[in-house]
C-alpha cells in the first residue's frame, strides 16, 4: 500500500459543466494522469491555431459558411420578391379603402344635412308645444294667482279696519301727529327755491286747506306732512283729498309721510291716485329713510308738471260730457269705497254682538236652571229614577257622554212608556241641562236645540225595566186633551 503523500487543489469549471461520477472515485496518480494529458493536448491545439495564418482561416470558415451563406441570399431574393408582391396587394387593398371612405364621408354628409332637417322640424315642433303648454301654466297660474290676490286683498281690508281701529284709541291726535311734520318739511321745500315763481304758504292754522301750499310758475302743490310712528291711516287720506277737492284750482296734493308707510298705498315709495280728470294725489312713503329727501321731492315736482301737461291736453281734448262722465265714475269710486269701509265695519261689529248674545243667553240658562231646579226636579220621577240606575258620575273630564246616546239608551229602556206618553228630544235635553251644571255641557253648534257633550258622565251596564208605577210624574200628550197620571 503506498504511503505516498497527496495535496488538495482547487479548480474553476463553468457553472453548467456536470461533475461526472467517475472522478470522485479516481486515485490520486489516476487524477495526476488526466490533468497532465489534458494540459499537453490544450498546449498542442493552442500550438496549431497560433501556425494557421489569417487567410486561412478565412478561407476555411468561408468554405465551412458556404452553403450557409447561398442559403441566406436565396432566402434575401425570396423575401424580397414576397415583399413586392404584399406592398402591391396592400396598395391595392389601401386604394379601395379610400375609395370606400370617400363614399362612406358622403352618405354621412347626406345623414348629417338630413338630420340637421329633422332636428329643426322637431326643435320647431318642441317650441309650439312648449309654448302652448308655457301659456296653458301661465293662464292657470295667473288665475291661481288672482283668486290668491283676492283673498289677501280681503284679509288686508279686514287687518285694515282692525288697524283702523287701533289707531283711533292712540292718545295723540292725527291733527297733532301731522304738526310735528310741518317743519321738517319746511326744511326740505328748501329746496325748490331757485325754481320758478315759487313761495311756500303756511296753511296749518287754516282748516281744510293742508299744512302748505306751494306755488309755482306753472302749477300749484297742496301739502300734508306726517310724524307718525305708524302707518298713516286711512283717515288721512280721506282727509287730504276733501281738502284738494274743495281748492279746485290747485291740481295736487302731497301727503308725506316722513317716517313710516302710508296705507294701502305703500307698494312704491311714490305712488299716485287721481280723484277726478283734473286733480291727482301724490302719496310719498317714508321721506326721511332715503339718502336725499330732497332729491325725491324734485323728482316728484318733475313727475307733476309732466301730469300737468296731461291734464292740459285732456281738457282741450275731451268734451263736456265725456268730461261729466269720468267725473261721475272718480265719485261713484269713492262712494263704493266707503260703502265697503261700513260694512267691514258693520261686519266686526254684529259678530260682536252675536258673541255678547250667545253670552248673555247663557248666563240666563244657567242662573234659571239654579232657581228652578228643585220645583222641576220633584216633577220628573220617570226621567230621576232612570237616570239614578243608569247613569254614574266621575271626576274624570275625559269621560264624555252625548245627548244622543243618553236619549238611545232611555228609549231603549223606556219602550213601554213611551207607546203611551209622547216624550220629545228637548224634553229630554231640559232635563239633561237640569241634572248637570253648565260647565259639564259642551255645546257641538250654537243652536239651543242642537245635541251636546257631557263631561264626567258615563253610562252603567244595567239595563233595568221601569216599573208602571211611578205617581209623580204627570205628562201631557198633544194628542188628548185630558191629563193622565203614572
């Protein structure tokens, strides 16, 4: 066994080479063989390479390439003849693809300018409809609107009376209210001085002509001016139109009012109400709340003396009796107002006194019911017997009897009796209104006849038949002249 000594060493193989079986079982001088035949033949190969000049090599690998090569230039001429043929083919196919395109662009032009038709005769269409149903909602909404107009219109007129009313009971008189105005709005005619021909004349102290009057070259102005802390009432305007009425020579009048709103006539701060062909008043709202009062009051004097062209060339154009005509319409206005006013006013005051009627009726039931109770209690035994079995009395409000369950239930249990005595349905509720207060008894109308509601009151589960005998009560029938006795 040789004793020789042996040495790892360490070689670098390509990562994919398999490692064969073999060469773990080799012998060390079996692995020093191989590793020296392999060296001499790599040094013999290198050798052979390094005799082999350039040229040769070329030749060689031309040699070895040969074939190679004739293969790839028969392939090049193959493609490229393949190639020809496919642009052709494909300028062909791209040919009739723009010819297709092109009639496909003009029937859609075709679709488009016949669509565009269409849309008009349906757009227009659509339009007529819409119109047609825009003007049946209009017609519908304005009716709507009137009948809502309407009703406000009432309740104004009524919040009006009541308004009216209150401030008839304000301590400060109306003639006091307008003298707080007078120099305020001295102040602001001011501002008409540089007009023409005017002068302004203190007329308070004079009843029936206004606080002011002012003139001008062309025109006359009768003015009222209030101080109110509320609304200027009615009152007033009735007021300042008698007074231009009697100054027939002075076509308008102002009434300002310098702090709040003047009524009815408060929907723009200037608005206007002619009393006749020839004289209009001017109602001016809340003076002092604008910037410049002043620049308003020459912006109403601007509005007038245009009017007063008006009513110039109204004179010259109509003729007496057209004239006549609308005079008799501005009065037959004013009397329909005021008859409308009265009857408000007529209206608030007979419900009142419906109300203090009704009052005073019922204090009268109640204080005979008290007085008579006992003289009338002794006489209706039948109705005290039945109602002591079939009535019982509670504390509790909630428990409500009504009259006509009350008179059900008695006809139900008195059949007999009534067969032969002729018993009513006020009978019935006289007795009812005899046997409990008034407070218990809630009416259902205001009718005396009309049925009610017992509170505290429920009816028992017993049904009992009344006896024949009963000596007090004594009735008499309509029927028979003569009396009968129980």
């Amino acid at each position: 066994m040789s004793t020789e000594q042996t040495r790892e060493i360490h070689l670098r193989v390509p990562i994919s080479w398999q490692l064969p079986n073999l060469l773990s079982s080799l012998k060390p001088e079996e692995t020093k063989t191989i590793l020296e035949m392999g060296i001499i033949f790599i040094e013999e190969a290198r050798r052979v390479v390094t005799v082999l000049s350039q040229n040769e090599l070329y030749q060689k690998i031309r040699e070895e390439t040969k074939g190679d090569i004739m293969k790839l230039e028969t392939d090049l001429l193959v493609q490229k003849g393949l190639e020809d043929r496919l642009k052709q083919f494909y300028d062909k196919q791209l040919e009739q693809m723009k010819q297709q395109n092109s009639q496909l662009l003009e029937r859609i032009s075709a679709y488009e300018t016949s669509a565009s038709e269409v849309k008009e005769e349906i757009q227009q269409a659509i339009k007529l409809d819409l119109e047609k149903l825009y003007e049946d909602k209009l017609t519908n909404a304005q009716n709507k609107y009137n009948a809502v107009i309407e009703s406000k219109d009432k309740q104004i007129a009524t919040f009006g009376s009541i308004y009216e009313k209150l401030v008839q009971q304000q301590s400060k008189s109306a003639s006091q209210k307008g003298q707080e105005g007078e120099k305020t709005f001295e102040d602001f005619a001011d501002t008409f001085k540089d007009f023409n021909g005017f002068h302004l004349d203190d007329k308070h102290t004079q009843g029936g002509a206004g606080d002011f009057h002012m003139h001008f070259a062309d025109f006359s102005v009768l003015v009222d001016a209030k101080n109110y802390k509320k609304k200027v009432p009615i009152e007033q305007r009735d007021k300042i139109k008698k007074d231009l009425t009697k100054h027939e020579h002075i076509p308008f009048a102002w009434l300002v009012s310098l702090n709040t709103a003047i009524d009815k006539y408060d929907k723009a701060p200037v608005m206007y109400e002619w009393i006749n062909t020839e004289q209009c008043i001017v109602y001016i709202n809340n003076l002092l709340s604008f910037e410049s009062p002043s620049d308003i009051l020459r912006i109403v004097w601007f509005t007038c003396k245009e009017l007063t062209k008006f009513i110039d060339k109204g004179v010259e154009v109509d003729d007496d009796e057209l004239k006549e005509l609308k005079e008799k319409q501005f009065k037959m206005n004013d009397k329909i107002k005021n008859m409308r006013r009265k009857i408000r006013s007529l209206n608030t005051a007979l419900n009142g006194t419906r109300s203090i009627i009704q009052d005073i009726d019922d204090d009268l039931r109640s204080c005979l019911d008290t007085e008579t109770g006992q003289l009338v209690e002794s006489n209706w035994g039948l109705f005290d017997k039945w109602w002591d079995e079939s009535v019982e009395l509670t504390n509790d409000e909630n428990c409500k009897v009504s009259s006509t369950d009350l008179w059900f239930k008695f006809k139900r249990d008195n059949k007999k009796l009534l067969d032969e005595f002729e018993v009513t349905t006020d009978q019935f509720r006289k007795f009812i209104k005899m046997k409990m207060p008034m407070e218990s008894i809630v009416f259902k109308s205001k009718s005396e006849n009309s049925a009610f509601e017992v509170k505290g009151l429920k009816l028992t589960q017993n049904v009992v038949e009344p006896e024949a005998k009963i000596n007090d009560l004594l009735l008499v029938t309509p029927s028979k002249k003569e009396k009968k006795k129980l």
